[in-house]
C-alpha cells in the first residue's frame, strides 16, 4: 500500500521508462490501493491475514508508521513488515524503532530499488540487529519493473547465500519464486536451513515452475504463499484468488499445501523449535568404520 504525499516527493526527479509494460498497465491497478479493496479481496480468496510491506524507496514509498496504522485498523487481518534504506546514516536505529515502537514483525529490503548490494559487509549491521531482535527479513530477488531505475546486479539471489552463511540465526525469505532466476534462488533455499522462497510470482510461472519435486527438494517447510499485491501481472489486473487457485490446480498433497498456505509463514515469523544437536563428525566416521574397514580403509 503506497503513502501518497511521501511517494510523490520520492519521486519527484525520476522519470519512468515508458517501454516497461508494467507502467502502462499499473493506472488499471489504482483502485487496489484501497485497504477495504485488500481486506475484501482477501475474504474473496480466502486469506485470513496478509504480510504488508513498507518501502523505502524511490517511486515506491510506504512509512513503517503507515504500515502500523493500517496494521492498527485490521490487527486480525495484517501483519506489517518494516523498511529502511540501508545507505542512509541511522538506518539501524530507525528499523529497531519500527520493530519497537511500531510492533512490526519483520523487515523488507528490495535491494535493485534501494540500490544497494546485499552481501555488502556495510549493511551487516542491520542484518544483525534483526537476529538480535528475532524478526525475519524478505529480499527481493531477481527482475524487476522499474527499468533503468535500478540494476539487476543487486538482486541476484546468489548474493543472499553470503548473508545466509554470515548470520545463520537470520530468517531469510526470497521474493517471487526467483523471478526468472528461480534456479539460483531455489540453490540458496536448497542449500541454507534458515532461507524460504515465497510463491508471489507470475500465475504461470507457478504453475511451471512449483512442481511437487522442486518442493521436496528445496524443503516443504521453506515455501510460502505470496501474491504481490497489488502489482499487475501479463496485463491483468490483479486478484488474490486467482494465485490461490493457482496452488490448489497445482499436484502437492494436502499436508504440503496447508504448509505453503499458514504453517511455513508461521515459523518463517517466530522461529523453529529448538532442534536437537546433529551427530559430530567423530560419530560419524566411527558408524563408518565398519564399512570403510571392509574396504580396506578405502571409501
């Protein structure tokens, strides 16, 4: 949901590249930047609560404060996430305040918009005091449909394993199934225990590219249901049931998709139960012993 008078002074001096398609088809989509029109989309699909985003951003802007407020007015149904643009002096202080003071649940960075490289060691700080203070942070990955405004160099979802690796207490989710780099990002969920992958891509692409194997692969307890409300999508307007209805068509049993839907959320947002210790390496190899001694010591 955009802040209007905020959104219209960060864009001031930016000028939109009219061959992006989705620029052209985004005057169709005012009308789902009012709340009421969220809320009864939601009960149209389904929902009972969304995950809503600030941005601090250029073109794109919604205050932490604005998102509280919303949050505020439909506490049953909404569940804020905060911004900050991590190149700005004080950016710590002011995402620990919107977590603080604000009750937000997590923190949303959109790097190629924000313009800034996620494995850079200068924005750790954030990245740390978010494990310190438990909430989950989304980045985006992958393309993007502002055009020259921003660069697809800082939204590879490869450079999200550096900070996966770095902080591994960290809850990571990755936006958009990838956004044709669904490969790479499917790589980095694959690889680290603490990343998830949202399913807010095109309606097509889910149905390509969400198959029952990938899921199991990746980890049934790492993807999680998204929309990306309001944004239009391949000249259609966008409506909420629609990517619910995308899921449901799809071939995953039940017990994954009641994951997809509410149980993979709710763990992305208050942590796993603690896990009992895995085996050291030393049990290991003694459990092989046996075996490598059959083979002369050699595996």
């Amino acid at each position: 949901m955009i802040e209007l008078d905020k959104a219209l002074a960060c864009a001031e001096g930016f000028a939109l590249d009219s061959g992006v398609a989705v620029f052209s088809e985004f005057k169709d989509s005012l009308p789902l930047l009012s709340v009421r029109e969220m809320i009864r989309q939601m009960d149209e699909a389904g929902i009972a609560q969304s995950i809503i985003y600030a941005v601090d951003a250029p073109i794109v802007y919604a205050s932490n404060q604005y998102v509280h407020r919303l949050c505020k007015r439909y506490p049953d149904r909404l569940i804020g996430f905060a911004s900050v643009n991590p190149r700005r002096p004080g950016a710590v202080e002011e995402f620990q305040r919107a977590i603080e003071d604000f009750s937000l649940k997590g923190l949303k960075l959109h790097p190629p918009l924000q313009r800034f490289f996620p494995n850079d060691e200068s924005v750790f700080p954030l990245y740390e005091k978010a494990a310190e203070l438990n909430v989950p942070v989304v980045f985006h990955v992958g393309t993007t449909p502002f055009g020259s405004l921003c660069r697809l160099a800082h939204a590879n979802p490869l450079l999200i394993d550096e900070v996966a690796v770095a902080f591994p207490s960290l809850r990571i989710m990755l936006t958009h199934l990838g956004t044709l780099w669904h490969h790479e990002a499917f790589m980095v969920v694959e690889k680290n225990p603490n990343v998830y992958i949202d399913t807010a891509a095109y309606l097509y692409e889910i149905r390509e590219i969400l198959t029952r194997d990938t899921v199991e692969r990746i980890g049934r307890n790492k993807v999680i249901f998204g929309t990306d409300y309001p944004m239009p999508y391949v000249g259609r307007v966008h409506r909420m049931k629609d990517f619910v209805d995308a899921l449901r068509q799809l071939d995953l049993p039940g017990e994954m998709l009641d994951g997809i839907f509410s149980g993979n959320v709710q763990t992305f947002l208050n942590g796993r139960r603690e896990l009992a210790p895995g085996p050291s390496a030393a049990e290991i190899m003694e459990q092989a012993r046996p075996y490598l001694e059959d083979n002369g010591g050699m595996p």
